[in-house]
C-alpha cells in the first residue's frame, strides 16, 4: 500500500537534482525504474528511502535478515521464527508505523 502511493517521480527528481531542463525526462527515467522494482527488498528500500523517515541502514539489514527467515519457513526449512526473529519483526513494524 505505501509503495503505490509514493509519488515516485517527485521524489526521484528532489533525490537526484537534475538539471531543470531535464525534469521531465528525469522524472520519466526514475518512474520506469521504479516501476520495475518487483521484489520486496527493492520496494522495501524505496519506501524506506522516500516515506519512512525514522528507518535507517541497521533496520534495512534487519528487513533482510527477517526476509531469510520467511524464506526458511516458506521453504520447510524451519517451522517458526525464533524468539529474537519474532521480537525484531515487531520492533521493525512498530518503527515502520511510527513514521
């Protein structure tokens, strides 16, 4: 839900500063590759970047680490998360609703 409401364009263009003659054709370039962000790491860190301001590098690496562990619960590898996987994935949401 965050992701598609991000104005992608404008904040692709107040992050790279192109030259003004070029706004458009900046604005188009980023929107087209935003728009090919599939995967939930990429999304994750465009949201995190242009609308979750009290995130930082430590809770992008914690995304990561709590993404291996779904993967290893999707993949029957584990059957539950553990105890401190469960406790950053809640502390993860609770930064993410605080912004």
């Amino acid at each position: 839900a965050t992701f598609g409401a991000i104005d992608h364009p404008r904040f692709a263009s107040s992050i790279f500063n192109s030259r003004p003659e070029f706004r458009a054709s900046t604005e188009e370039f980023f929107s087209s590759q935003v728009a090919s962000y599939k995967n939930a790491r990429d999304r994750f860190v465009w949201c995190a970047i242009t609308t979750w301001e009290n995130l930082e590098d430590a809770d992008l690496a914690t995304f990561d680490d709590l993404r291996k562990t779904r993967n290893q619960i999707a993949h029957g590898v584990i059957e539950q998360p553990s105890y401190e996987a469960a406790l950053a994935a809640q502390s993860l949401a609770a930064k993410i609703l605080d912004s």
